[in-house]
C-alpha cells in the first residue's frame, strides 16, 4: 500500500511516558524526524533535558502513575488529543493497560495485549508461563512471609534471588528490582524489606557464571503475534556485579534465542514490542529465562545505533507510514555508560576478575552512550554536575563536621 509522505508539521505529536535512558533515545530518535516529543516523566530525568522533549510537569505530591493518569485523562491533555503513547516504563505499563479503552478514545497507541503485557510484569506469572511453555528458567518458589519460606526451608537452594513480583513498585521504594540472599538470615531480611513495598516475593535461584553470560533477544510481534524482526545482543558488565544495571553492552548474532524467546511470547499472546532476557547457566550450557519486557528498554539507543530505529518503527506503524527497513543490523555494536563502567571495572579488578589492561581494550574504539550525544548535550551536562554534587557534598559535611 502507497501511503502518502507527510510534512514535518503534520506529524502527529509523541507522548513518552516514564522511562530513564530509553524515554531519551525515543525523544531523539522522533524528535530528529520532526515529532515534536513530549515527555512525561519524574522531573530531573534525562529526557526532561533533552532538547527534543518539551516536559510535562507534574505536581509531584502523589505516586507518579497516578498524577500521569490524571494528566492523560483530564482536561490538561487536551490540546494532545490524538498524540501517539509511547510507553517507556513498567509504570506506564500499567496504567495504560488500566485504562486502554478512555486512552484510546484521545489518544493512539501501540499494538498490545494488556493481559500479557501485565503478565509479563509480574514476575511469578513469568515464571509459570514460561514453565507452561517449556522454556527453560530457574528454579523457583513463592512465599508470602518468613513462615512460609520456614515450611520450605528443606527445599530452597542458596545462593538465591528475592524477586518482587512487582519489581516498578519495590525498585520506585529503595531503587533495586530484586535482592541477593546468600542464606536463611538474609532471607528473612529480604522477604521483611519485601512485604514494606506493599508487593509479594519470588524466590528465584540464582544461575551461577559472569553477567557476561547474560543476552537479550527483542522483536515487535503484529497482530498474528508474527516477529516482525530479531535483534540479539549481550552484556559485557553491571555494576553492582551479578545483580545492577548493565554499563556496557554489545550487539552481536545469537540465533538460539529466536526460538525460546517466542515460544514464550507466543504462548502469553503478547503483541507489540517485546524483549527476553537470557542467561547461560554455566552448570549445563542451557539458556535460562531472567526477565521479560513488554516496552522499550534502556538499551534502546544501542538498537537504534546498530540500524534497527524502533522508536520509528513503532510510531511509523501506529500511524500509518512506511516502515522502515527491520531486517539488517551491525553486530559488534557497543553501548558503554562511563561512570557506572569505570564503577564495575574497579569492583571486578578489586576481586581479581578484570585487569586493567583488558578493560582498556574492551572499551578501546568506537561506543554508543545511553546519555551524552553532541547534537544533544544538555542532559549529559546536567548528569555531570549532578554526579560532582554527590562526590563533593560528603566532603562539605565532613569539613564542616571538623571545624
């Protein structure tokens, strides 16, 4: 089907909801094609610095999805009417999958089962879905309370992960998504801290072998639930180690995870974009499941430097545009956070695990990074005096603790 090019100014408006580092990427990759982007977001994030976002202020004084909720459905959101929703965090998730039939009625979204999609979010209905489908994950086991994992306490393998079944909820309170317990004591600490954030707990064992050995697999699954494309990279390092976000990624070709991941996919129904996260248990050479998620992730600007635009893609589709090309893209790709990197290196090189020089080469040519862009450098500027803040008001406190 022909489907007529359209002027910059008649390009509907993008609203990117929630999201770090990826609600960035999606501002820049729109806004560089003439969307005008509107993010709406906690104030301070990174996309609220971009120059290819105009910000959404909220008041701030109740939880974040439902001030969002009350924007999206109340008069303010007027003059956005007919605006494509981006969803860019587990929170958006939610409340878009809430209330899909009123935001459908003002604004256009992306393909979705909110069924599957809620499914996904929850960690436990992962973890059953992916044993109903036959798809390799780690043992596991669901408790409510110390008693409950007291009943079990012969059956339970440590080391182990404590999983919130809603981790948005658990990491928006002390800014983790799960907690590392190495025995029984550190259990009960985990399941106590848990119950606070008002969500239940999976046990998760945990798959021994570097972060290295994790690897991801994403796709955009149309109305049949077909994979529209397959893009596979793997993570090179997190900080913390074995449990924090990546801080250095790289595209690369892994054909064995097309199979599982969409044996999964498909058996929940999921439409839309989707991605998988694996890693290889060292004991058996089996790719296990970690995670799955249903929108855009924090490596979206790696996805899009190796040539695959989803952020376009998406928008292309919702209203109505040529796609672009989905089929091609560069292995070897890399995708590096500096500060949180140079963090993991001393950490790994402190426990004898990476030597300087190995580093060095690792990060030796050209990288992508998830905040600084010339074309853009508000955000990346704003992240660095943020970051002096925090390293010089320790030493303010102690000088004046002194005098």
């Amino acid at each position: 089907m022909n489907v007529p090019a359209l002027k910059t100014s008649e390009l509907p408006p993008a609203i990117v909801l929630g999201g770090g580092h990826n609600a960035l990427s999606i501002a820049r990759r729109l806004g560089a094609r003439g969307v005008a982007v509107h993010a709406l977001n906690h104030a301070g994030t990174d996309v609220t610095r971009s120059r290819f976002a105009r910000t959404i202020s909220l008041g701030g004084e109740n939880p974040f999805h439902l001030e969002a909720a009350e924007f999206l459905l109340g008069k303010e959101s007027d003059h956005l009417r007919g605006a494509v929703l981006l969803v860019a965090s587990d929170e958006g998730l939610q409340l878009v999958a809430a209330h899909r039939p009123a935001l459908e009625a003002r604004f256009e979204l992306d393909l979705s089962d909110p069924e599957a999609q809620l499914k996904m979010l929850d960690k436990l209905a992962t973890c059953h879905a992916a044993r109903e489908a036959g798809v390799p994950a780690p043992n596991f086991w669901t408790v409510s309370t110390v008693e409950d994992a007291e009943a079990i306490r012969e059956t339970i393998l440590f080391p182990l992960i404590v999983k919130p079944h809603r981790s948005y909820l658990f990491e928006a309170k002390y800014g983790k998504k799960f907690l590392d317990v190495a025995d029984f004591d550190g259990l009960a600490d985990a399941l106590a801290l848990v119950q606070s954030a008002g969500t239940g707990a999976l046990l998760m064992e945990k798959i021994p072998g570097p972060d290295s050995d994790l690897c991801s697999y994403y796709t955009y699954l149309d109305e049949n639930g077909e994979a529209l494309f397959d893009f596979t990279k793997r993570i090179i390092r997190r900080f913390p180690k074995n449990m924090g976000l990546a801080t250095h990624h790289v595209t690369d070709e892994i054909p064995e995870l097309r199979e599982p991941s969409l044996r999964l996919f498909q058996h929940v129904g999921l439409r839309g974009v989707a991605n998988v996260e694996f890693k290889r248990d060292a004991r058996d050479g089996v790719l296990k499941l970690i995670e799955c998620n249903a929108r855009f992730t924090a490596a979206n600007s790696l996805v899009a430097k190796c040539g695959l635009d989803l952020a376009w893609f998406v928008y292309c589709r919702i209203v109505g545009l040529p796609l672009p090309d989905m089929t091609r893209y560069r292995s070897g790709v890399k995708l590096w956070d500096p500060p949180r990197d140079f963090k993991a290196f001393r950490e790994l090189r402190r426990l004898g695990e990476l030597r300087t020089g190995e580093w060095l080469k690792h990060i030796a040519g050209p990288q992508t990074f998830p905040v600084f862009a010339i074309t853009d450098p508000w955000p990346s500027v704003c992240r660095t005096v943020s970051q002096v803040r925090k390293l010089v008001a320790p030493r303010r406190s102690q000088e004046l603790g002194s005098s």
